[in-house]
C-alpha cells in the first residue's frame, strides 16, 4: 500500500515536471517566433523601448480588411505617395496571405515573389484593384493605360533590335519587326510602319529546337543576348552596376550599384545583393537608374555577346567626387556628350512616349524618339514650338503632375515636340527658357539657338552634327 503511495506520488511528480517543461518550451518558442525576433532587432536598431513588441494590424480603406504583414515589416518604407499604406494596405499590390504570421505561409501566395510589377503579373497588380478602382489601366484613353503602353514599349519588346539582328544575318526578308520578347498584339496601330502583333522569339527558338530546324546565329543571339539582357521582361545579371528589378520596377524601383537595402526593413539584409535601395517607387528617376541596363557595355554581332566596360573599376573611382564619378560611370568612353547631356538626367529630354510606349509597338528606336536638339533650344530661324497650358487633365500635364519637381500651372507656356508632346518641365519665364530638373528640382536656364551665331543646319539635328561644335565629355 505505502509502495503503490509512493508511485502515485513519483508519477504526479513526473507529471507536474513534464508540464512544467512543456510550458518553458512553448513559452521559449513563442518569446523566438520570427515576428518578435524582427521587432526586437528594429527597436535595437531605432533605440525603442523594446515593451512596444505586439502585432501590428492595418485596415486598408480600399479594402476593408485586416492584415498582419508591417507586424514583421516593420520599419518598411511607404512605396509611395500615391499609394498610402492606409489606403493600400500591402495585399492589393503583392497578394499573399493577410493574416498569418508564418513567413512560408504569408508569402507562399505573393505575385511576382518580391516584385508584383513584373509583366507577368502587373495587370493583377497594378491594373484594377479587387474594389473595381481602375488604377493603371481600363480607362478608355490609350495614354492612360500605362500597363498595356509598356508592354508594347521597345524596352519591353525589344523588336527593333530583333528585327535587325535577324535581318542582319538574312533570317527575314526586311528589318521590319515579326518578333518580340513576348507575344504582343495591337488592335489599332497608327500607320502600317507599325507592327500589328509580334511573336514570342524565346518560344520560336525553342520550337525550332525540337523540329529540328535550329538556327545557329539566331539560337546564339536568344541565349547570349536576349538571356538576362536588358529588356524589361528578363531578370537582371546578378553583379554590381546591373541590379535592378523586372516590369514596371526596373525603372521606378531604384538600386544602388551594388544592389543592396539601406533602409529600416531588418526583414531584409542590408549586406545581401539584389535588393532595392529602398522600398519605394519614384518618378525622380536619376541617370544611374537607367544605367543599370544602358552605358554597360556593347552587344558583338561578330561574337553574339555581350562585352562588359573594362573601365569601371571600384578602386579607381572611391576617390573621386561625386560630379566626377558621374561622368565616369555614365558616359561610354571616348563618345561625345554636349552640356546638357552632361548637366541633365536621361528623363529630363526623354518624353514619357519615348520611354514607356505611346500605347503602339514601336517598330525601332527611330520611331520612337521624338525629342530633337531643336525642341528645346529652336534655330536659328524659329524659337522652339511651344504650346499653353490651357487645362491640368491634358494628357502631358497629368503625367508630369507625378513628378514631385514639376509643377506645371495653366498658362504656362512650355515647348513641345515635333509630334505636339507638352514638356512642362521646359518653360518660358519672364521672356526666357529655363529647364526643371526632374530628379533633384534644379532650375537651369536653356539657351537658344534664335539670334545666336550659330553655325547649325536647322535641318540636321542628329546628335553629330550638334556635338561637332558642342562636345563637353572630355573637357
């Protein structure tokens, strides 16, 4: 009786430890969940009482709907002003599960992996929001939607250098382009120097292979040189000065040149390459942005590669100044640059036509640009052609409004292209002209050509014939 006592005693003693230790575990395992580890390092880092540990719920507006995701997120950066986080929320963009916080399980159903912007995957994203709310697309102006405009853009298509690679080596009959990156279609093109539709080369290639009909030059060109190039469907080369993002992000996504975070964000390492500079989308987009795909080198038809610039050295340059490492970095040695192009960024002359697609695939480069020396700075028989501003919803008007240095006003008096493209970043004030900068706000004065000495032919205005006289890359 006293033995069996004992036992029943030695077995509850068991018990209550067995509990007791459960306990400890389960209480240790939830003092170390992945959401509180994260806060814990972003209080550290902030100097924050580390007491203000809890879950962080958001209600977007546009949705209604509760999500966990800034509990881990924490010190993330607003994507932007355009899309407040209290509006927002993150799952409209990104997808993903709103209300756990597992990190397989809240990301296994995200669009795109980390970026949602990616062609594949934008018009889920960016296109129409799940309240209904057109956001960059489903409006009856062309111009408006921004999706479909990039899609068909050369630097998504890349079909001009297509075209010519292929004609090149006589595997079409004209430079006239019948391939893209991706299968596209336009149900309304302007003249018929545009294509109507364009086929997917990667799935032509491909297909060849398997029937048995491979092209050697065009196999080589796909693999080489459309693999892990620069068109915005292709994932960027995982080395310094070629990081950057896919889709919409590869231009409004900034990297640094070595692609690294410097933000508030300990979700991501700061000493892991690949990652945005920060978490924000931008229309300030500085010359090094587009510096991730162009400036880096040149494409070899004679050895169908890519030949990286030898001169970049990062010993060379940590001692320069800032002005000075920007001339190195984004000028191609020994090519000619005037002031302006020295002085300014890539999209302070490049129209938003130029760059994202006029809503038509562009057959080649030439037919995309509309910019010439003359609209900014006129000849010698006529100041530049400019227009009025007569209303803030004028499809030029509406786009620069998004630039945070333009503030274009109704009636003001800006120039225009040769196709009537509006450039309110290029005003004529108190009788001069003067250009805004669109990535840092400077106000520089434009000089004209009208009444001046210069010795220009108004009909030439390839950059040759300016640069012969106005070359400043190597003073």
């Amino acid at each position: 009786m006293r033995k069996k006592y004992w036992n029943r005693r030695y077995n509850f003693a068991v018990l209550i430890l067995a509990f007791a230790l459960a306990t400890l575990l389960i209480f240790r395992k939830d003092s170390q969940q992945a959401w509180k580890q994260y806060q814990r390092e972003y209080f550290r880092k902030q100097k924050i009482d580390s007491a203000a540990i809890a879950i962080k719920i958001i209600r977007p507006t546009l949705t209604g709907k509760p999500e966990l995701c800034l509990t881990c997120h924490l010190g993330l950066e607003e994507i932007s002003s355009s899309h407040p986080v209290e509006s927002f929320g993150c799952i409209i963009c990104h997808g993903g599960e709103p209300l756990t916080l597992d990190k397989e399980l809240a990301h296994k159903t995200l669009r795109g992996g980390k970026n949602p912007s990616d062609l594949q995957f934008v018009e889920q994203s960016c296109g129409t929001s799940p309240t209904g709310v057109s956001c960059h697309s489903g409006y009856n102006e062309r111009w408006h939607n921004t999706i479909s405009r990039v899609d068909r853009s050369l630097q998504s298509t890349a079909c001009g250098a297509i075209a010519f690679t292929r004609f090149t080596f006589g595997l079409q009959e004209s430079d006239f382009p019948v391939y893209g990156t991706r299968n596209v279609s336009d149900d309304s093109v302007p003249s018929a120097d545009y294509p109507a539709e364009l086929h997917d080369i990667f799935q032509k290639v491909k297909a060849d292979s398997v029937e048995g009909k491979t092209q050697v030059v065009e196999t080589n060109f796909v693999n080489s040189c459309l693999s892990g190039a620069c068109h915005l469907n292709s994932p960027a080369v995982q080395q310094p000065y070629f990081y950057r993002s896919t889709g919409c992000a590869a231009c409004h996504y900034r990297y640094s040149r070595d692609g690294t975070y410097q933000g508030k964000d300990v979700t991501i390492r700061m000493d892991e390459p690949g990652h945005g500079t920060l978490h924000e989308l931008t229309t300030a987009i500085p010359y090094s942005q587009c510096n991730h795909c162009h400036n880096r080198g040149i494409y070899s038809l004679k050895q169908m590669q890519f030949i990286q610039r030898d001169d970049l050295k990062q010993d060379d340059l940590q001692f320069l100044s800032a002005q000075e490492r920007r001339r190195k970095e984004y000028y191609i040695p020994l090519a000619e640059y005037a002031k302006c192009e020295i002085t300014l960024d890539c999209i302070d002359c490049h129209t938003h036509n130029e760059v994202m697609g006029n809503g038509h695939i562009f057959p080649n480069k030439k037919a995309a640009v509309e910019m010439k020396c003359k609209t900014c700075h006129g000849t010698l028989l006529l100041p530049p052609d400019n227009r009025v501003i007569a209303s803030p919803e004028q499809r030029d008007v509406y786009m620069a409004n998004f630039n945070p240095n333009i503030k274009p006003e109704v009636g003001d008096t800006v120039a225009a292209t040769s196709r009537g493209t509006f450039l309110p970043a290029v005003r004529k004030r108190n009788g001069r002209w003067e250009v805004t900068s669109k990535v840092d706000g400077r106000v520089i004065p434009v000089p004209q050509v009208y009444g001046s000495k210069c010795t220009q032919d108004p009909e030439k205005q390839d950059s040759e014939s300016c640069h012969r006289c106005h070359d400043m890359s190597h003073e």
